[in-house]
C-alpha cells in the first residue's frame, strides 16, 4: 500500500499545478493598471501613452479562440500592437453565418460567468504587458436578444459592476457598437431619434455603478446619429468617419479591406488605403484606431481557421493570408511596446 501512495503521489501533485482554479466571489482580486484621459490624451497607470490596435471582435466566442488570443499578446506588443477591442456580444462573423456570434449576455441581461472569466482572463494578461482593452457590450447582431430596456440596464450594470468589482481597470468602454444601424439594430433605446439624451442615458447608468471607467457610444457610420453626446469620455466612431479635432477619439472599426468570403488577402489598392489610414492616426494625437480585418474578427470565413488572433501572412493569395504589413508598419512606424512607450529599432 505504500508503494501504492508513494506512485500516486507525483501524479497528484503534478495534478493539482495544472488545475486551473475558477474565479470565486470570495478572493480578492489585484487592481490592474488604470486607463484615463487626459487633456485629450490616453494614460495608463498615470503614464501617457499612445494606442495602436486590433478589433477582435469575436475574441470571446470560445475557449480555444480565447486562448489563441491570449498566446498572441506578446507578438502584437513586440510590434508595437498595445490595444485591443472585444465584445462581449459578439461582432459580425462574417461567412457564412453573419450572426454566428457568441451572445455573453442571457436574454435577462445577465453577464455569463463563462464569458466573464474569459474577459478577466483576458484583460489581465494584457495588463500585464502595459496593454488597454476596449471592452464592448452590445452590438446589432445580439440586440434583439434582449427581453426588454430594463434588461438592457441590466447588462450595462452587469457589466460595469464586474469591471468595477474585479477592479479591472485597463479598460474602456464601448456601450453599443453602431448605434441606430438602420438595417439590424432593432431596440428603440438603441436607435435614433433622440439619441443624444439615449446614449446619455446608457451612460448614466454605466457610471452610477463604475463612474472611474470611462464609457462611450459609438454611432453607425451612415446612420446621422451623432459622435459625441452629454456625459462621454470618448469619441467613437467607426469606417471612414473623419476625427474630430477634440476630445480623446477612437475609431473601434477602420474600413475593412479584405472580405469574410476571401479573408486575409489584400491588393495594393487595399494596402494603399489601409497604410495612408494608419498615417492618419499617427498624425492626430488624440486618436488611436482598432485596426479591422476580415481575417481577425470573422468566424470560419473562406480561409476556414478565422478568427486570427494570430498575424498571418502578408495577405498575397491563398496561401499567404494574413495581415503580417500592419503589425509591421507599426513596429517600423511607431515601434514595438515596452511600457509606457513604444521604442523605435528591433
């Protein structure tokens, strides 16, 4: 019998270094670093720092898709990548199911723990690279899925107060990606007219429950519906919406080039327009743009292996998907990420 424990024993030890424990109620988590704004400048951690990302849309959608996200953290910010956006109602999945997404939110308005450890997970693993997360709520593939407003307010309670409690705070916020759509977004609080006083409501009740995380709406391109309204901290837009001269802006969508039924390739028109946009951004101070891709946010696509988490290939053909040139045109352009800064040189 002892020779019996003594065998096991290793195993059971080996057992217990890989468990991986589930977040409880009870243990009190370590606060991230801190995203603010500043005179229309973005610090974290009281450092000011300059944002250069991705849209990964759907990178909540799974455990796998989660994971290979997480394993790709370190080369994005060697290539001077230190932002991401998710969502936690998941973004258009392309082809060949455009509402394949994962929805995070029960039709009650309750954040699913699964998809709440994902996120946590997430967003302290880019903490610890001196990365932001964008962290969106709802989108107008998942609104419909909603009860009624009041359990919309539920989810953005919901929402805030986990950020709020788990105190994760590399984050900010965007309330409901393409506000007023005028094709797919269904919920009238969600769509024009009025707005203005919609959107500042959404807010309000994010703030009275996280009022350090800041929060913003950002409008479908084609809709009218406004940028800026009473009560946000950052200007979202969208595509190719021109950047306002004030206030610390965020396009969390650029203009796609590639499509869901071809991902990750790319000709020189499309090259051209994607390089003369990330020079755009670098002019403006205040501004930071979440690159968008096919290749990144869809699910399945043509390609058969979306959403990449991972830079791929050049984007020359079939067998050379990806969108290695924009991680590259940051680490030439800007630099890779050593926190608080991006230093120019490999």
């Amino acid at each position: 019998m002892a020779i019996q424990l003594r065998s096991i024993a290793p195993l059971v030890l080996l057992s217990m270094s890989l468990c991986v424990c589930p977040i409880g109620a009870a243990d009190e988590p370590a606060a991230t670093r801190e995203f603010e704004i500043r005179n229309d400048r973005a610090f974290l951690g009281g450092q000011q720092v300059d944002l250069w990302g991705l849209r990964c849309g759907n990178a909540l959608h799974s455990e796998a898709i989660t994971e290979r996200h997480l394993r790709n953290l370190d080369n994005m910010a060697a290539h001077g990548i230190n932002l991401i956006g998710v969502y936690i109602q998941g973004s258009n999945a392309g082809w060949p199911d455009a509402d394949a997404a994962l929805n995070g939110f029960t039709r009650d308005g309750k954040l699913k723990p699964v998809v709440a450890q994902r996120l946590e997970t997430l967003v302290r693993e880019a903490d610890r690279r001196g990365m932001v997360v964008m962290v969106g709520l709802f989108t107008h593939r998942k609104d419909q899925e909603f009860h009624d407003d009041a359990a919309i307010r539920g989810a953005i309670e919901e929402a805030a107060r986990f950020l709020s409690e788990r105190k994760l705070k590399n984050v900010f916020v965007d309330l409901c990606h393409e506000f007023s759509h005028p094709e797919r977004m269904d919920k009238e609080l969600l769509r024009e007219p009025d707005g203005e006083t919609k959107k500042a409501k959404l807010s309000a009740w994010f703030k009275a429950v996280a009022p350090d995380i800041e929060v913003g709406v950002c409008p479908d391109a084609r809709s009218g519906s406004g940028d800026s309204y009473p009560g946000l901290d950052v200007r979202m837009i969208q595509k190719d919406m021109p950047i306002p001269a004030t206030g610390f802006v965020v396009n969390v969508e650029t203009l796609r080039q590639d499509v869901y039924q071809n991902d990750g390739i790319f000709n020189q028109t499309n090259l051209d327009f994607i390089f003369a946009d990330c020079a755009r951004y670098q002019a403006a101070p205040n501004a930071a743009m979440l690159f968008h891709a096919a290749f990144i946010q869809g699910i399945t696509n043509y390609s058969g292996s979306a959403p990449h988490a991972e830079m791929g290939g050049y984007g020359t053909g079939t067998n050379d998907r990806g969108v290695r040139f924009y991680y590259e045109w940051v680490r030439d352009h800007v630099g890779r990420w050593d926190y608080p800064r991006h230093v120019r040189g490999r």
